[in-house]
C-alpha cells in the first residue's frame, strides 16, 4: 500500500446527515517509538499491547452544509471545549485528501474518557483512533463501492497515524506493530499491522497496572521529543537497537520466555528516557518516585520468582507489567509498597485488549 491508494476516489456526498460512534483504547508500547520523519512516518519501528479499559468514546454527528471551509464543534465530557479545536483542525487539514468530503459536512464530536482526563495518561492514541474511525464509517457509507473491513481498520489506522503517531496502533489488538522492520513481512511505516505471529500462553491476558505518579502537564511535549532525536548523537544506534529488538521480541513472544521479554521491555523503557536525558537541549521526565517504583520493582523480583517488570511512556508514570497468573500477589505488593509512590494513591487497573468496537 502507498499514500495514494488511501485517497478515497468513488463517493457521493447525498447522504444528509448521519451518526456514527467508536469506543477506542490506549496502547502501551514495548519497543518504542522515538524519532520521526515528515508526515508522522517513524525512524523506528514499534510494537505495544492494546489496552482494554483504557478508552476513549467518540461520537460524530454529521450534517450537510455548503463545501467551503472545515466547521466542527467539539464536546469533551459533555462541554463544549475549545481548547482540543485547533488539533482536530491541523488533522482535518492533513487528511483531507484522503477524504474529500470532510468540507462538505459539520460535525459535532462528542467525546469522553473512562480513564481521568487529568490523570497523566496520555488520551491523543485512543483519541486520535476513535475520531479516525468514525470518520471511516461515515465514508463507508458514502463511497461508492464497498471496503472489506481489512482497508477499514487499514486506513482508520493510516488516519490515526497523521493524528498523532502512537494512535495507529490502538485499531486493533492485542500486540500491534507500527514502522516496517525486515522480521514482520506485513509491517509499513504509514499504519498499524496486527501482530500475525505465535504468541506463547504466558503472554496471553497480560495484565497492565498503570501507576500515577503526576497528574501534571509534562515540561516538554512528545511532539517537541521527537524533534529532538534529529541529529541526537545516538540516534542512528537507538534506529537500529529498535529494529534489533523487535526482531527478538518476536522469538520471545513465540517461546514464551518471560525472563526474556522483562530485559527487553525494561531496557526499551530506560533507553526511551535516557535519549531524552541525551538530547540538546536535554530534559527528564521521570520523577523521584518513578525511580522509586522501578527500584522497588527490581527488589521484589530479587526476592520473590515474580516475573513483573515496569515500562514508560512519555511521562512520570510507570506501567506495571505482569502475567495474569501473578495478578493477586501483584496487586498485594502494590498496595503495599507503590500505591505511596502514586499522586494521591491513585492507579488504574488494565490488561491487554482486542481493540476497537463500533457501539
Ligand atoms: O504518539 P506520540 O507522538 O505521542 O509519541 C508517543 C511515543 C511514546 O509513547 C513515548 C512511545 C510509543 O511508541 O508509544
């Protein structure tokens, strides 16, 4: 697939109005996504479990007005909110031509989180994924002729993509890889690709315990991030490492080692930080508590045969990772030992997921 086969070529604007709703999850990444070209295309390639609670629901109502200039309204959590305008404005623009008829329709997008908008999670993948679908089915019900639900969540992914860059990989579950890389045939640096490969018992309802160690705006954004990996001193060696990763993640997935995916996963997380701790100018997001978790994580491996293990995103808050089976220990040594380390004791409980559903 290229740019060009995602214009959509054969639709007519009759229908007068309509309405469509998506329910959209989070994704959290095991070999990470830093660094990008034009057009949101990734240096790296990357794979991340869906999540399953973790959603965002959108609902677009759309009506037809006189083709001229974008007109959009949105609500987030039932208010009308300016602030989230001029990102659904700068994504309209970039997808336009793939849907041509964005200007021939106002939409009234109502959307809303089941995780706290304040609690740090960052809402642009499971956002930016629900809005690229219900734009999907309102153009699945305008083309002309028919798109096999493969093309669907392709180019729902395609869209999300342009979006913001992580949000292709939240279409479908449970593992999903973005950026081509020679291990994975399928995989393409303009969307999502479900991962096709063996996935060993022991990975199977991954569970996923997010820890909220600040709630606050991060200092420096993702966008601003990714930026700075141009002309980083280490880049090319993190492309390559990431490459090299994925590959071994998916001999891991395959054989069920967890020993493995624990060095894989954390050493992914750490280098994610330590290229921002690298670049110029140089900035950490981490704080003293995230650090605090991850030492108090390694203890608890030391002690007990417990296979749990931390990732990050872009931000302070640490994910714990760990198999089902050790899901009621797991939850005792939170409550126990992390839950202090979290702003106001809050975290959120999730596992891994299928992906997207049309409601
Ligand atoms: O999708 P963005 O532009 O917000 O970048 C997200 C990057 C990481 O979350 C840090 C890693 C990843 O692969 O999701």
């Amino acid at each position: 697939m290229t740019e060009q086969d995602f214009i959509l070529k054969s639709y007519n604007s009759t229908l007068e109005s309509g309405s469509v709703k998506w329910e959209s999850p989070s994704n959290i990444a095991l070999v990470k996504y830093w660094g990008k070209k034009d057009n949101q295309i990734p240096e790296n390639p990357s794979i991340s479990f869906t999540l399953s609670d973790c959603k965002t629901i959108t609902e677009i109502t759309f009506i037809k007005k006189e083709s001229k200039d974008f007109s959009f309204d949105i609500y987030f959590e039932g208010k009308k909110n300016e602030a989230f305008k001029p990102k659904i404005q700068t994504f309209f623009e970039r997808i336009e031509i793939y849907m041509p008829f964005l200007k021939d329709y106002h939409f009234k997008i109502e959307t809303s989180n089941t995780f706290p908008h304040s609690s740090g999670i960052a809402s642009s993948a499971s956002g930016m994924s629900a809005i690229a679908l219900c734009l999907m089915s309102i153009e699945r019900s305008l083309s002309t002729v028919d798109i096999s639900d493969k093309i669907f969540s392709q180019k729902a992914s395609f869209l999300a993509r342009l979006g913001s860059g992580s949000a292709c990989r939240s279409i479908e579950g449970e593992l999903v890889v973005w950026g081509k890389n020679e291990s994975i045939e399928a995989s393409s640096d303009l969307y999502g690709v479900k991962f096709e490969g063996e996935v060993h018992s022991n990975f199977k309802n991954y569970q996923d315990t997010i820890l909220l160690v600040d709630k606050g705006e991060k200092q420096v954004s993702s966008t601003v991030g990714h930026q700075l990996m141009h002309g980083h001193p280490f880049a090319e060696k993190r492309f390559k490492q990431a490459h090299d990763n994925l590959a071994k993640l998916k001999t891991v997935l395959a054989s069920g080692d967890v020993n493995e995916f624990v060095k894989i996963v954390e050493s992914e997380a750490l280098t994610l930080h330590a290229m921002m701790m690298t670049s110029m100018p140089y900035f950490i997001l981490m704080k003293p508590n995230t650090l605090e978790i991850i030492n108090k994580i390694w203890a608890y491996r030391q002690k007990t045969d417990s296979k749990v293990c931390f990732t990050l995103d872009a931000g302070a808050n640490v994910h714990v990772l760990y198999p089902e089976n050790e899901k009621a220990f797991i939850l005792e040594f939170i409550k126990n030992e992390l839950v202090s380390c979290c702003q106001n004791g809050h975290y959120i409980c999730d596992q891994i997921g299928q992906g997207a559903n049309q409601i």
